[in-house]
C-alpha cells in the first residue's frame, strides 16, 4: 500500500488512522519517499500549541524549487508544466515546459540578484495572472528570497500597507493587466504605493500591456531586457526546512491585515501530497484552478501543490464573464481539462446565466471538480453536478485557510462518497474538533460548534509576520491547546463536518475573506462620516455582500445620499479596493451599544438578514430607541 496515493475509502480510513496514531512516522515516510533533500531532518516534528512554536522536518535542507522543477528534468523536460491561457482567448495559449520554466526561473532569480536580492530578503509581487508571476514566485524562492505577492485587485493604500508591514525592497509589477474588456494601469498603483515606502529600492516591470507609464530612474527597470542579459543557470540556495518560504496577508477580524509566513520543507510536503490525493491526479492530466496565485489557493494549488507533482497547470488571465459566460467551458475544452477547481461565487455567477453556455462545450475531459473559499449551497452544489461534472465527476468540497496552507476537511474522490454542503471528512493527519463557548470538546455525531484543530499538521503558518503576540492570540488562546480556526461547523451521523460560516468579524464575500474592520475604518475616513458598522447579508451570486450602518457628522446631513453612498464606496475603493464596496448603505442616526460602548453587531446583522423576529435581549443596550429608527429604515 502506497501511503502517498489513496484510492478507496477502506484505504483512507486506514491511512488516516496511521497519520493519526503515528504521525511522525506517517509523515516521515511520505517525505522521504517523494521529495528531493539535500540533507535528511534531525526530527520529524516538535510542537508547542501554548508559545506557539511549531517545527516540521527540523534540519533538513532544501530548495522547492529543486522539487518543483529540476528533478522533474530527467522525466519531464519537455512536459508542459504551465499552460498559460490568455485573457484574449485569439491570443494563443503558451505551453511553458519543465525545460522553459527551469530556464526562466533561473534567469529571473540571476535578475533577483543583480538587483541586490538574497536570502531572507522580502519582495512584493504586484502582478496579474500571467505566466512572470508563478515564474517570479519560484525565482523567489530558488534564491531564498521571501515572496510576498499582493492581489492585483488591491488598491495603492492596501499595497502600500503591505510592502511596509514586511518591509519589502523590490516590488515586481507590470505596466497594465487585462480583465476582460478592460485593462488595468498597475504600474501607475504602484507609483501611487511607493509614495509611502521608503525601503522599496527597486521596482521591475513586466510589459504586458504596452500602456504609457512613468519608469522612475534608477528604481524601475523592464524586465525583458535584464532578463535577455541573464545566464539561463542559477544554482539553488540551500534552504532550511523551517526557513520562510513567504508571506501572504490575509484579513483579520481587526487591525492590519495578517502576514501569514509559511515555511519551506513542511508547506512543500504538505501542499504536494494534498493534490495528488484531492485532485487524484494522474501523469498525463490538465488541471485547472481557477484562483489567482494572489491568494493561497494559488500559492498551493496553481504553483508549488501542481509542480511538486510534475503536473500541467493551467493559468488563466482572464474572467469568465469575457468574451462571454462559457469563457470557463472553452477553456475545459480546448486544453481537455481533468481536474477543475473553482469558487462557489464563480458557479452561482454561471449557473445564472443559464446551461446554455455549459451545452454547447465538451466537458467530457472533466474527471474532478473542486469548490473553495465559501460555504457552497445546495443548488449550486447540484448545478455544478449535474450541469458540469454530468454526474459523474465528484466533486471536492475543499475546506481550509490561508493560514492552514493546505486543504484540511475534504471528500477524496472516489473514494468518499460526497454530500452537498458537506466537505465531508479531515484530510489525512488532519485533528478537527468541535468546541462549546466554554471551550468543552463537543464529542459524538450530529452536533455542531467550534471548529478547532488539536493537532499540528505539515503546512500551518508559523507565525504572523512581525507580529507573534498576534498569532497566538487570534489563533491559540481562544481554547487551550488548540489552533481555533474563525469557523462554525455541523458534524453529521457518519462524521461529515458541514461548514457553517465565521463565528467572528470576518465575511467571506465571493469567497474574498474581508474583515469588517478596516473596510469600517476606511468608511470613517470620508469627512462626513462619524461613525459605521459593517455587516455580512446573504447574497445569491457573492454567498455574502457588506451592509454598512453609517452616522453622519452633522455636516453630512443635508447632503444627497446616493452621493454620499458613492463617495464612500470610493474611499473603500482607495483604501482596499473594489471587492470590499458595500451593497447596501443606510444612514441612521445612531449605532447600538452596549453600556461599555461596544456596537451590538448582532442585532445589526440580524436587521442586514431580514430576521427581525427575534432580536435578542437588547436590554442592556444604551440606546434601544434606534433599533426601531434603523428597523423601519433598513434596506
Ligand atoms: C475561510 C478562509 C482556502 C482558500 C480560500 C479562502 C471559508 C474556505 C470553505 C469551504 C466553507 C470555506 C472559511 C475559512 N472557506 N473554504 N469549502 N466551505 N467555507 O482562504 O481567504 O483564508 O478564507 O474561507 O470561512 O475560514 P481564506
């Protein structure tokens, strides 16, 4: 039996009781047998869920980009590893080989360090979804140079925040980006950013769109030229296990946004063996995620989880409403793609448009089908089945975080027999347990709680960058010896979990992780504005949009509220970025609290979902006389 490849379901449970009992000893053997080390570990794992300290593979050395490319040449030269599909579907595809990536990481990473790039430095990656942005990710990590890459959605301010929390010196962006029918100024973003980061020395630029922008002397340069200047061979910088790899941020319920830093060795062995068993991927397959590598799921399973495994992954530019609504299926089409992996806000956008879209395309290459980010629904878990998959692909619920870094509660397919809404049952070597408010383990079937791990695994985040206390606080101290995850879960009769949505301040919106905090922070900024709180409303494309309850400083009173309400939207616009607009705005004259001040969210979230018929105790609040006035004008 091959504890790296699952096929059945017997086979899991068996394997999962190994990883669980053992799981020194389980993880040691799916590392030794399938990545390439230039020393073996000293110890498998140490943990310490109270500092928190966590340690995988202690003193092992490496470099992923070893196992992500190079050991793939003697096999796999001339096997596509990334099928880059271009916004404009006239523009042809590019098939870069395992041949072509090694040359072009390796020239990319010579370019890193005639710019004075090198181990443990920070870079920030600004760039849209094509092919320089995973091909800069890996030249990061070949030189041991710590990648940070920002979603090109993200305004200047959240651009700017980001470079100076983990003070990045080079950003790499590129003159514009394509979406659709439209195109992007990025670099003029950055110049905006750079204002206020006074440590960035060194900005390169990829043309993609040929836009005017301004090149700065002596800080920008065009990668193309440096790049045709590059020698085609960069030796790997060794890397310890526990060295970063990156940071990625991602929201928190208050306050900046988390720089979530993974390390090298652990996130590698985890991100690899979770895709050749989620994904079930086979030799010759296509696959397909759809995320942007901005965010985790790229990070894991567009770059390092796809190519540690020698897989074809494709990268798509574009969106899928352009030229039109069966962008998604053309694609599935024309690349034969096996394995597909998607967003539920995506499928709900989609299915709206109707099947027609679907029928006219061959998705008979389809095998998998995978959903992330967001609770998926019942009918777009049956549109997505019946329509794509055809009932014959499985589909993969996969749940976890930026912070966990690899798919943690998911069917394998063909394997688990799937359940709509349900991701059904822990990875391997995955603890999951249900918690009370008072933080008693719930055990049994059909209960719900807290969903919290009690056990390391492989990939988690090592801490947050710049900021331990904060790690330790959102994730470690809520239940004692436990990492406590933001979510609520349901876990059936037969031990399916059924993800219910955060128990705090974060909303998932299009399947975006937004914190209300800074978005109502940003709202605060508009002159007009005293005060605002933002909640989640359920929404039937984006599973979640924002509703924000405003007061106003006396001098905003008169003014037209619709332009109030754009205006707002813009400052949200400039401090993070479009995905965070509100839908809903309403104004009111005051905000409930409580006697010690605190806004009381839940009556405000009830108002937002239209579940007005039980409040809730709202005797203690300070002013119960507003619930009414916001009641009677909710929206
Ligand atoms: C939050 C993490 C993991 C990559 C994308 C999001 C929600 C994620 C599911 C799922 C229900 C899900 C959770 C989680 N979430 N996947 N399959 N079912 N909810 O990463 O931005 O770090 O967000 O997304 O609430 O905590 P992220």
């Amino acid at each position: 039996m091959s504890n790296y490849h699952i096929k059945h379901l017997e086979e899991y449970y068996q394997v999962y009781r190994k990883s669980v009992r053992n799981p020194d000893l389980f993880w040691e053997e799916v590392a030794e047998e399938h990545f390439l080390w230039r020393k073996k570990w000293d110890k498998v794992l140490s943990w310490d869920f109270k500092k928190p300290e966590i340690k995988w593979f202690e003193g092992a050395k490496l470099n992923i980009t070893e196992n992500c490319i190079d050991r793939h040449l003697t096999t796999r030269a001339n096997k596509t590893a990334i099928l880059f599909e271009p916004n404009n579907p006239n523009e042809p595809a590019l098939h870069i080989t395992y041949k072509e990536l090694h040359e072009r990481v390796c020239k990319f990473a010579n370019v890193l360090k005639s710019k004075g790039i090198g181990k443990g430095d920070r870079v920030c990656i600004y760039l849209p979804m094509i092919p320089e942005l995973a091909v800069s990710v890996l030249a990061c990590a070949r030189i041991g140079a710590i990648h940070s890459v920002v979603f090109a959605g993200f305004s200047a301010t959240a651009l700017s925040t980001r470079i100076n929390d983990c003070d990045a010196k080079m950003v790499i962006t590129s003159d514009g980006s394509y979406r659709g029918d439209k195109s992007i100024d990025l670099k003029c973003i950055v110049d905006d950013a750079l204002k206020s980061c006074p440590g960035v020395h060194s900005v390169l630029v990829v043309n993609r769109t040929s836009s005017e922008i301004q090149m700065k002397d002596g800080r920008d340069f065009w990668l193309q030229p440096l790049l045709d200047k590059a020698d085609a061979h960069c030796e790997i910088e060794i890397m310890d296990a526990e060295d970063p790899l990156f940071i990625l941020y991602t929201s928190g319920s208050t306050g900046m946004p988390k720089g979530m830093m993974h390390t090298t060795a652990g996130y590698m062995v985890y991100t690899a063996y979770t895709f050749k068993n989620v994904f079930q991927y086979k030799e010759n397959d296509v696959y397909w995620c759809t995320a942007d590598i901005g965010w985790i799921t790229g990070h894991s399973y567009i770059v390092y989880g796809p190519l540690a495994n020698g897989a074809t992954s494709v990268m798509f530019e574009g969106v899928p409403s352009y030229p039109d609504f069966g962008r998604f299926w053309e694609i599935v089409e024309k690349h034969k793609v096996n394995q597909f992996y998607t967003a539920p806000t995506a499928i709900r956008a989609l299915a709206k448009q109707g099947v027609g879209f679907v029928e006219k395309h061959d998705l008979s290459s389809l095998k998998v089908l995978g959903t992330v980010g967001e609770p998926i629904n019942e009918e777009a878990w049956h549109w997505y089945n019946d329509n794509v998959g055809k009932k014959k692909s499985p589909i993969v619920d996969t749940w976890w975080q930026t912070e966990t870094g690899g798919i943690m509660i998911t069917p394998i397919p063909f394997a688990t027999p799937t359940k709509p809404t349900y991701a059904t049952l822990p990875f391997i070597g995955i603890q999951p347990a249900l918690l009370d408010e008072q933080g008693n383990e719930i055990t049994g079937n059909q209960v719900d709680g807290r969903l919290c791990i009690k056990f390391p695994w492989p990939s988690i985040a090592r801490t947050i960058w710049g900021n331990h206390q904060r790690y330790k606080d959102t994730y470690f101290s809520a239940f004692e010896n436990m990492y406590f995850t933001g979510d609520g879960a349901l876990r059936d009769e037969v031990g399916y979990y059924r993800i219910t949505g955060r128990v705090d301040d974060v909303i998932i919106v299009s399947g975006h992780n937004l914190g209300t905090a800074p978005i109502e922070d940003a709202v605060n900024e508009h002159p007009a504005v005293a005060e605002s709180a933002i909640v989640g409303f359920p929404h039937d494309v984006k599973g979640f949009a924002l509703y924000g309850y405003v007061t106003l400083k006396e001098t905003g009173e008169s003014r037209d509220q619709d332009n109030l309400r754009k205006e707002i939207n813009q400052v949200i616009t400039e401090h993070i970025g479009p995905i965070a607009k509100l839908d809903k705005i309403q104004f009111t004259s005051g905000l409930p609290k409580t006697r010690s001040g605190k806004i009381m969210r839940r009556i405000l979230r009830k108002i937002a979902c239209k579940e007005t018929d039980n409040l809730g105790d709202t005797s203690t609040l300070l002013n119960p006389e507003v619930v009414q006035e916001i009641m009677d004008n909710a929206l």
